[in-house]
C-alpha cells in the first residue's frame, strides 16, 4: 500500500463539526495529561519519537474517555521495554514479535509499537511484519482514516495525513488508500468496516463498499477465530443493524454467516414483514432493549446472537399450503441444529453454542401453550426446560414479537407478564430453579434394593416428571409412588 494520502479526499465536513472535534480531542488531551507528557518526555529524552495513535485518537475526537492507550514509536521493542520498566509498574512483551510492549501504571494501561511496515502474501493468514522507520508509513498501513491519525507528544500535534478529523465529523469510513489495495493486504478488514460501522453508527463510503462487493470471497482465507472476533464485536456494537445490513449487501454475510443471508428471501407465515431477514434484525434490537433485563445488563452476545439465529430454520421448513399461506413447522428444532453447526464452524466455545441453540430451539415454546391456560406443570417444565437460560429466554420470546397490530401486541405482552408473574409465584412456594424429586439417587436405590444402574435413572426421572406434574411431594409420597412405578414396571 503506498503512503501517500488518498488523491480523492473527502468533501470537507461543516465547519462547526470540525470545531466540535477539535475541543472534544482538546479535553480528551487534557484529561490524560499525567499519561501522554511523561511518556513523550521518557522517549523524547531517550531520542524517539512517541505518538498516541488510532483508537484512542478517535474515541477523543468523539468524546469518549479511555484509560487503555494505544501509542506507536520509532523505539524497538527492546528500547520500549527499558523505558516503560522505568515508567510503570508492570511491563509485558506477548506481543513483541509485532513490536509491541504493554505496561501499567495505577489505573492506566498502555501498549507501545514501534512503526510498522506490514507486507502480505495474498494467500497467507497473516502479515509478515517488518518495522517501519516513519509516523507516515505506519499511519498508511492502518484499515481506515478515522484510525489514521496520531498525536505527537509530548506537544500534542496532531497528524492526520489521510484526512480523517473531516470523515469523523462527517462520519463516513473511508481506507487511506485505494479499499481493494487494503482489503487484498488485510482481507479481515472488510469485516472490520462492518465492525466500526456498527460500533460508531458511520456511513462506509460507496468506493469501500464496492470493493467489500468485489473482494468478498477474500474474507475466505481469514482464520475462523478472527472472523468470530469480529462478528462478536459487531453484535455486541451499540447499531448491530448497520453491520449486519452491510455484511448481507456486500456478500461478506455469504462467506461468514450464510444462515442470515438466506432469511431474505423468507416471508413469515403471517406476512407481517417484508421479509423473516427484516423480522430478524428487528427482534435483535427489540432484545437489545430489554437487555437491562439481565443480571449486569448489557450487551449480552448470547441474548443477542440467540435473536439473529432464531429464525433460521424457516428456509428448510418452508411448506406451501393450498390456501397460498405458508408454514415452517419445526423451524425451531431446525434452526438450533444450523445455529450449533454455524457457531462450531466459527470455533465458539461449547458453553456459547449451548447457551445460544438452546434458546433458538425453545423460542418458540411460550406459543405452544396457547393464550395463557397454563397449568402449574406446564409452568415448572417451562422453567426446568430453560434451565439457566429463562432470564434470555423471557427477553428472546418479547423480542420475537414484532407484529404491528398493537392491540395483539398488547395481549401478547399482557399474556407473557403473567407467565413471568406465574413463574415467581411458584418460584417463591417451590424452589423452581432448583427442581429435583424428594428422593435423590442413593435414597431409590435403598427403596429399590437396586444397585447403580439405568434402572435407578429411569427411576429418578419418573420422580421427576411427577414433581413437575403434581408439584412438592413428601419423602413418604415420594415413596409410595416409586413403589407403585416399579411395580407397574415389572409387572
């Protein structure tokens, strides 16, 4: 890639945008004084150059705060060490072999790397990494001019040779260079624009959206863990839409995530939606809504990644009837299968995919009960099905409920509080989140005469299943029960 700046820079932003930029970076600037100018003394004495860069940079134009900085120097690894070991309080080096040093010190975080000058093998996974000797040629390497800027210190100058204060303040993403240059060094950076999109609410320029069209099959040669990272970091983004939509238009979402892809051609069977795709992103943000729901609130990735698959079991269950409605029996069991094949191809770890198709295939298991006739063992199997899911469970099956018809809406809401007021009712009078039979499986065993074996787990669950049907029972209750059980049993 070269290191010139782009030669099609973009319209120049309002004047009072820019403004607003500047005295947000100015307070930033100031608030992590302590930081930045003892730094830049240490490196400046020891005569290297020190900038803040990318991140950080950024976040202080928009106004955000950060105490983890990211900083890059013409010092090598072995120089950066020395100084920030004089600096801080404790110094690491995993990620030396990129040039970078991390230290800390009281609430501070920082991470120092030297300039690089990154070269890449179209076909390799990753770039081989050779250190640069200018702030210009590191800043040319970056994935997009609003990360493309830097401030020197000590002196706080400010160098932004791509023009990224103007795409901030417009809020569009644009690369430093020519997109399919960047894209064919870095094909993850494509992800990474839906990424940023999603996270900073921007535009992504028609010249960088082109290119993500042109190069999708690019993203194929990304390890699966990388490509997982960032789709993560999308979904858990503050406007997941917008980098989502972005996948699906550029075809990245073919390559990535494909289940998504195909919910665009699917109508539901109550045409309420233009299509179940559109029916899909908005169950994920009317999940977002209700994450204050959940013990430490938000984002949740498994609510939220649970509300994007939920569906996509309805293209195999598509069925046509003769009235011209159609149906997806079954798109729930379905779905899961394709969500745990999806997550396990995407390398997540087993507790996420469990989470997340365990709650694909109970989300449609509240409907199954009609319009509130719930019995007290319909409620504690509900319970005992979700398991440790029913706090997402509960946000899943609201969120599934985008239907325009406020008065339904309103039943359906009304419905499922009384659920919810059910399930705390007998939460309270039975210990539902801990449901087990009063007979554990040394106390059948003795009842029985038996020894441990396949007959005492059958055994445990019929209790089971009574307890949920009947509800508390008492030991002798309990006895006589299995009794009668084990006597039908064998006889």
């Amino acid at each position: 890639m070269s290191d010139a700046p782009s030669t099609e820079p973009a319209p120049a932003a309002p004047q009072p945008r820019i403004v607003e930029v500047q005295q947000a970076v100015t307070r930033e600037l100031d608030r992590i004084a302590p930081v930045i100018d003892e730094l830049g003394a240490l490196f400046e004495a020891a005569g290297h150059e020190l900038c803040l860069v990318g991140g950080p940079v950024r976040d202080a134009m928009l106004g955000r705060r950060h105490n983890d900085l990211d900083f890059t120097t013409s010092a090598r690894p072995d120089d950066t060490e020395a100084i920030l070991a004089r600096w801080g309080e404790a110094t690491w080096d995993m990620g030396r072999a990129f040039g970078t040093i991390g230290c800390r010190k009281g609430p501070w975080q920082v991470e120092v790397t030297t300039y690089r000058s990154e070269t890449y093998d179209p076909a390799s996974r990753k770039p081989d990494v050779d250190f640069g000797d200018s702030l210009a040629g590191d800043l040319g390497r970056r994935d997009f001019t609003v990360n493309a800027m830097a401030v020197r210190v000590p002196g706080r100058q400010v160098e932004d040779p791509y023009g990224g204060v103007v795409d901030l303040a417009q809020q569009v993403l644009r690369t430093p260079g020519a997109p399919e240059d960047s894209f064919s060094d870095d094909p993850l950076r494509m992800m990474r624009a839906a990424r940023f999109a999603a996270q900073l609410g921007f535009d992504v320029a028609p010249e960088v959206v082109a290119a993500m069209t042109a190069m999708a099959d690019r993203i194929e040669i990304i390890s699966a863990e990388r490509v997982r990272d960032e789709l993560v970091k999308l979904v858990c983004a503050p406007y997941p839409r917008r980098g989502l939509t972005l996948l699906v238009e550029t075809g990245l979402a073919d390559r990535v995530l494909p289940e998504l892809s195909r919910l665009v051609a699917e109508r539901d069977e109550h045409h309420r939606h233009k299509d179940v795709y559109q029916h899909t992103l908005t169950v994920l943000e009317q999940a977002i809504d209700l994450e204050d729901r959940l013990e430490g609130g938000g984002p949740d990735f498994v609510a939220r990644f649970a509300a994007l698959m939920h569906d996509v079991g309805k293209p195999k269950t598509r069925r046509f009837l003769d009235d011209g409605s159609v149906t997806f029996h079954h798109h729930d069991v379905v779905g899961a299968k394709l969500t745990r094949k999806r997550m396990k191809a995407l390398k997540f770890s087993n507790d996420e995919i469990d989470a997340v198709a365990h709650l694909v295939e109970l989300h449609l298991r509240f409907h199954g009960y009609g319009t509130g006739e719930w019995t007290d063992s319909a409620v504690r199997r509900y319970v005992r099905d979700a398991g440790d899911q029913l706090d997402r469970l509960h946000i899943l099956t609201r969120a599934d409920c985008t239907t325009r018809n406020k008065r339904k809406a309103a039943r359906l809401a009304a419905t499922y509080d009384a659920l919810e007021e059910r399930i705390g009712r007998l939460s309270e009078e039975e210990e539902l989140a801990s449901l087990r039979p009063a007979l554990d499986g040394n106390q059948i065993m003795e009842v029985l005469e038996l020894p441990p074996g396949r007959e005492v787990g059958a055994a445990y669950k019929h209790l089971l299943e009574l307890r949920i049907d009947k509800g508390p029972m008492s030991e002798d209750e309990a006895r006589t029960a299995l009794l009668a059980w084990w006597a039908e049993r064998r006889g």
